[in-house]
C-alpha cells in the first residue's frame, strides 16, 4: 500500500489555561489521510483543529501519540519541502512587495525558478508590485497560499484558508485547489464554513472538544446524521409578507398533492444539520431563509 500523507495516532495535547485548569485541546485523536485526498476538517471554534493542524506539521509536540507525514517526523517532511502550509497567523512583511515576498521565501528554498508559477497559480500578477500592508485581507491570504506552493509541496495544509477572501476570490481558490488535487497533491484544510466542506472536500472529518464526532465521506457524513429533507416550494397565493397562510398549511399537513404542490425535491439533510446533531453547535446556524419554504424532516 502507498504510505498516506499523514498518518496521526493517539494524538493529544493539553494546555494550562489563564485559571491554572487544564484545557484538552485534543483528545486521543487517530487521522489517516491518503495521498491524493481532498479533506475538511471541519469544527466550531475552540474544537482543536489549529492544535491538531500544528502537531501535523511539527510545529506543536504532542503530549501523546505519533504522527508521521508521508511516513516520516513532520519537521522532516517540512524540511524536504514534501508538505506546506498556509495558517491563519504567521507574518508578511508589510514592506515587501508581493513580489518580492515570493521571491525571498523561493530564495530560502532553493526554489527561484518557481516564482513566476506560483505567483500566477495564486492569481497575484496583476498586484505583483503592490506592496504588503496596501493588499485586503483575502489578497494576504493569495500570497500565504503562493508562499505554500513555493516548494510543491504533495500536502498542502491550509487552516481557514479563504478568511477575508470574498466570494469570486474564494470560488477561485477553490478551483485552482481542485486542480491541484487533481494533480495528485494532497490537500487537508480546517475549517468552520460548512459550505466550504459540503462544497470543495470528498472527506468530511469533524471534530468538536478535541475529539472526531465523523469522519468519511462529505455526503455519507451529511445523510448519516441528518435524515432526510423535503422542501417544496408553495402556490404563489398563499405566500404573504409575514410568511405562509396558516390555514392553507393546516391543510397541507392533511394532504400535499392536491394542492397544487410543485417541484417537490428530495434532498439529503446539509452537512449543517449533521454538524449541529453531533457537536450540539449552534453557532454555524445559516441565516432563515429569506423565500418561504416548506421543509420537514424525517428519519
Ligand atoms: N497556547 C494555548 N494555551 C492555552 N490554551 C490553548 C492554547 N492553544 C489552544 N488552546 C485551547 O485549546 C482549545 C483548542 O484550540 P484550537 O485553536 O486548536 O481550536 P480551533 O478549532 O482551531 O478553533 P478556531 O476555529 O477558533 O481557530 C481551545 O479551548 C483553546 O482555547
């Protein structure tokens, strides 16, 4: 079998909060992820994911159990340029330009040749010369995930990667990830969008309070938990401002079909659902939508 990606057993770590108690950041954590594979790590605030993704990539010592990347210690295969990353904090230098970010991290590496792919990869040619502190939030995190691919890497490992990217930017990130992965590399990224899950990852792994609630397929993770939707949209004349005719919902309630339902679907239940059935979180809850719609769930 080829060795996996990342491979990650036991994995704990604790630490001592302001108050003297300890906070178990995560708890008895297994993740075996094989090369190729498009992964959410999907979580609440707090759940571990950042503390997890540090043990990954050497940053944080475990307090207990191992990890290996394409089966050897992490700071290795950083080191062999096997496996980048692009985190939510970590410094650029306001006063560089784009540019010459790319250009002094590529330098580091050995990697020169690879300035002009990346900067095109991370679609950052048209603000090359735009120095750090003048670019948005989401054009910094475009040139954390360029600094990534400086090495091309096999794993990429991206925590919250499109915070602050807005949604063209984002939809464009996702589709040069896509492409990447589909050229083999590996690709693990945590997040607490359940979009982005549902979306862009073929494996779901959530985690709440430091320990992993479901881990599989993003739709297996979605249907297993959630049961199933039917949503429908309702006649035109019984849609009022304040919401739907009561009178017209008692009967529906009675009996659907004869009246004048149409476009029934059938629909899994969303990866939210599954997501607030297993870690009780309701703060990833969508706004209500705004078209009245019927919904009822069963099991
Ligand atoms: N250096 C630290 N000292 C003390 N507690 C910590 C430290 N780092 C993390 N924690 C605690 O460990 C738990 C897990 O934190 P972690 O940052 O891994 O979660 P997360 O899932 O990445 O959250 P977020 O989505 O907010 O980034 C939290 O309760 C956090 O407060």
């Amino acid at each position: 079998m080829n060795t996996p990606a990342i491979r990650a057993t036991g994995l704990r770590k604790t630490f001592r909060a302001g108050d003297g108690s300890t906070v178990v950041a995560v708890d008895d954590v297994d993740l075996t992820i094989a090369a190729g594979e498009i992964v959410a790590f999907l979580g609440p605030n707090g759940a571990g994911k950042t503390t997890t993704v540090d043990m990954l990539l050497g940053l944080t010592r475990p307090d207990a159990g191992t990890v290996e990347v394409y089966g050897v210690e992490p700071g290795a295969a950083v080191r062999a340029g096997r496996v980048s990353a692009v985190m939510q904090t970590g410094g650029l230098l306001p006063d560089f330009t784009v540019e010459e970010t790319v250009r002094a991290i590529a330098a580091t590496h050995g990697r020169s040749d690879r300035v002009a792919a990346v900067i095109e990869r991370a679609a950052l040619s048209e603000i090359a010369d735009r120095r750090v502190q003048a670019c948005s939030g989401g054009e910094q995190q475009r040139l954390k995930f360029a600094l990534a691919l400086v090495p091309d890497p096999d794993l990429v490992i991206l925590d919250e990667p499109t915070a602050g990217m807005d949604v063209a930017t984002r939809q464009h990130f996702w589709d040069t990830m896509r492409a990447d992965a589909a050229q083999g590399r590996t690709i693990v990224f945590a997040t607490h969008y359940l979009a982005e899950a549902d979306e862009f990852a073929e494996r779901t792994v959530l985690i709440a309070r430091g320990r992993i609630v479901a881990d599989g397929p993003t739709a297996d993770v979605r249907a297993s938990f959630g049961g199933r939707t039917v949503s429908f949209r309702p006649p035109d004349d019984v849609v009022r401002p304040d919401g739907l005719d009561p009178a017209w919902l008692a009967r529906v309630e009675q009996a659907l079909t004869p009246l004048g339902v149409t476009g029934v679907e059938v629909s899994s239940a969303s990866l939210e659902a599954a997501f607030l059935a297993l870690t009780g979180d309701a703060s990833l809850a969508d706004p209500a939508p705004t078209t009245p719609e019927l919904t009822g769930a069963t099991r």
